[in-house]
C-alpha cells in the first residue's frame, strides 16, 4: 500500500531538511574553515545522504549563498537613519559605534567563521563587497566633515573591528558600555581633526 502523505507537511519536511544542511554548513565552515569544509563533510553533519544534499544544493556556491543568508538575517546592517536628531560629529560616531557594536553582537556567528578564515571566494567575497561598502558609508556619514579624511576612517574602522570591540568588553562590559569607552577614547581625537 503506498504511504500517504500531505503536501503541507511535506513541504515543511524538506524545510527543515534545507535548515539543517545550513547550520550544518555553518557549524563545519566554522570549526574547521569555509575551504577546508567539504560538502560530503557537510551531509554527513546533517545526516543526509548526497543525492539529498544535491537536490537542496545543486552547487557548493548555492550552498554558501543559502549560509549567507542566514547569517545576514541573523543581523541586519543598520542604516543612516541612526543618524537621526545628531547634532555633532562625536554624537555621530557614537551612534555608528554603538550601533556596530550592536551589529557585531548579533553577527556573532558570521564572525566567529570569518576569524577561522577570510571570506575571500564566490559569493563570500560578494556579500563582504557589499557589507564594507555601507559600512563604508555608514562610517563616513558619521565623520561628517571629516568624511574624505582617511586618516579619521581608518581609526573609526579600527574601533568597530570585532577585535577591538571585544577587547573593551573583556568578558565584563555590555554593548552599551564598550560602546561608550570606545567614544570616550576617540571622541578627543576626532575633536582634534576638525
């Protein structure tokens, strides 16, 4: 007798088949690094079988698009209208401070995989274009006027590195406060250089 199933629970069975190949995917590419992955290595995690794996992912860059996905959901860039109200350039870079602070918090993941290994092939190297580009403006819309001094970029991109940043948390300090202690430390500075 042949089994009976229903359209709609299929539908979510292969759902979460598809979401279990991508944490799967995450997990590997941040243990042991995005080319050092393999997908059999990543079907095995998921307990799938390879023609499973093939049918939601036809190739290893649909997969790490589908990663990327994911991962940007997890944590959306914020836009200029953080901005809103600042009346100074110090008020400017603290909001871009905390708000990538912020950011950072929620792209844990993303960025615990890119410490393991740069991002640098296929559709890695697209997403992180267009991540540093409206980090880009973002920053430079912060500097106000000093926007086209790279001098001034360099140190607010520095500041909002993951390494920088939880280097001020230090295990004991909140988004709030490493945020706060990172302005406090180059407020002066960006004061100086208008």
């Amino acid at each position: 007798m042949p089994r009976s199933y229903r359209l709609g629970e299929r539908a979510a069975q292969v759902q979460a088949t598809k979401e279990r190949i991508v944490e799967a995917a995450i997990e590997l590419y941040t243990e042991v690094g995005i080319s050092a992955a393999t997908l059999r290595e990543v079907g095995i995690r998921a307990d799938v079988a390879p023609g499973t794996l093939r049918n939601h992912f036809a190739a290893r860059d649909d997969l790490d698009r589908a990663v990327i996905e994911r991962l940007t959901s997890e944590a959306s860039l914020p836009d200029r209208s953080i901005f809103d109200g600042a009346q100074s350039t110090e008020e400017r870079v603290s909001r871009v401070i905390r708000a990538g602070g912020v950011f950072l918090e929620q792209a844990r993941r993303l960025y615990d995989m890119w410490r393991r290994e740069p991002m640098l092939t296929g559709p890695w190297i697209e997403a992180g274009a267009e991540f540093g580009a409206r980090w880009d403006e973002l920053m430079r819309a912060a500097l106000g006027p000093l926007a086209d001094d790279e001098d001034a970029v360099a140190v607010l991109r520095a500041v909002i590195r993951p390494e920088f940043f939880d280097t001020l948390r230090g295990g004991k300090r909140s988004t709030v406060e490493a945020s706060a202690l990172a302005t406090a430390v180059v407020g002066p500075w960006f004061a100086t250089r208008e």
